[in-house]
C-alpha cells in the first residue's frame, strides 16, 4: 500500500480522480468561478430583484396575438396532415399511380412544346431588335455624314467670303504702283489721332491740327 501512495504522489493526476468509482462524477474546480453552494457576496446580500414592469395593455394584445398564431399553426397543420394523409393513401393505393405518370408525361410534353415555342418567339423579337438596332446606326450615321457635309461646304463658303473679302481690301493696299497717290492722299486729308474718350467711348479732348 505504501508504494501505492508513493506511485500516486508522483503522478500529476489527483489521488481523488484515481481512487473515485467509475460512476462518480468529479467535478473539479475552477479559479475564479463560484459553485452553486457557495453563499452569496457581502456586496450583493441586499440586492433585490425587481422584475421589469409589465404594461397591461401590451399584455392584453400580446395575448390575444398569440391566441390568433395558435389557431392559424393549428389550422396550418391540419391542413398539412390531411394533404399528407391523402397523398399517402393515393400513393398507398396505387389506383392512380399510372394516371399520375401519364398526367405527368403529357404535362412534360405540354412544357417542352410551350418552350421551344417561347424560344422561337424570343428569337424572333431578339432578330427584330438587331434588325433596329442595325437601321438606327446606319441612320445615325447617314444623319451624322450629312452634317459633316454640311458643316464642310459652310466651312468653304466662309473661306470663300473670306477670301473675297480679302481680295476687295486688297483693293486699298498699299504698293509701290499707288504709293505717290496715297502719300498725297494722306497729306491733302490729314487725319488727328491724338484725343482722349471717356469710359463709354466717346471723344471728350482732341488736340488741334496746326
């Protein structure tokens, strides 16, 4: 026995989890937690529990809401059963197993029928759309061409006024075949540039010719 306890003393394990029985429950401690017979804190002996206040309106309606909820999962569940119930008996039965498999045959039939219908009606709506998605560019850009054109023979027209307008200036140019008559011009029609304007342009002091 003594060696017993000196191979105990040199385990790791407790001696009490050793010697327990197998249906004993051990239930060891935890640092930091109290167990439930262990008396209440100094700090919390006058503590009292009050219970949230409860409004008796709220109450009421909360009541007659749970009644309604009761009734309507009650109906729902009977509902259910029963479908089960004659679900199971047909299937039980056996008397309309081959209805069943004929009706579901002609409904799979109706269903791949109404498909390749609904598809040859979308491809035909989405060959309508690419077909007016195809003139609305085109006639974008017939429309957009046009202004281009547009735009360019207005460009040349400017050009052209331009031009004219260029060559009736170059008129009064001066060059070495007009100079003379224009320096005799200028001296027989003197003209007086120094004068001052206001802010609204007009000549308010001009100096004379002497």
């Amino acid at each position: 026995v003594a060696d017993m306890f000196k191979v105990i003393a040199g385990r790791s394990v407790p001696a009490a989890r050793l010697l327990a029985p197998r249906s004993a429950v051990l239930v060891e401690p935890v640092r930091g937690r109290k167990s439930r017979s262990d008396p209440v804190a100094k700090s919390k002996e006058d503590r009292i529990k009050v219970p949230p206040p409860v409004d008796p309106v709220e109450m009421v309606v909360l009541k007659e809401r749970f009644s309604e909820y009761q009734l309507i999962m009650k109906a729902l569940r009977l509902e259910f059963k029963e479908e089960v119930l004659r679900k199971k008996y047909e299937e039980e039965t056996g008397s309309l197993a081959e209805e069943r498999a004929r009706q579901e045959a002609e409904e799979h039939r109706a269903l791949m029928e109404w498909n390749d219908q609904e598809n040859a009606r979308l491809l035909r709506l989405r060959i309508q759309r690419i077909q007016r998605e195809k003139e609305e560019t085109e006639r974008k850009q017939a429309e957009a061409a046009i202004i281009r054109e547009q735009k360019q023979q207005e460009l040349i027209k400017a050009k052209e006024t331009e031009i004219l307008r260029l060559q009736e200036e170059a008129k009064n140019f001066i060059t070495l075949e007009n100079l003379d008559q224009r320096i005799e011009e200028a001296l027989d029609n003197p003209k007086n540039y120094n004068f001052a304007v206001d802010k609204e342009g007009r000549v308010v002091k001009q100096t004379i010719l002497l």
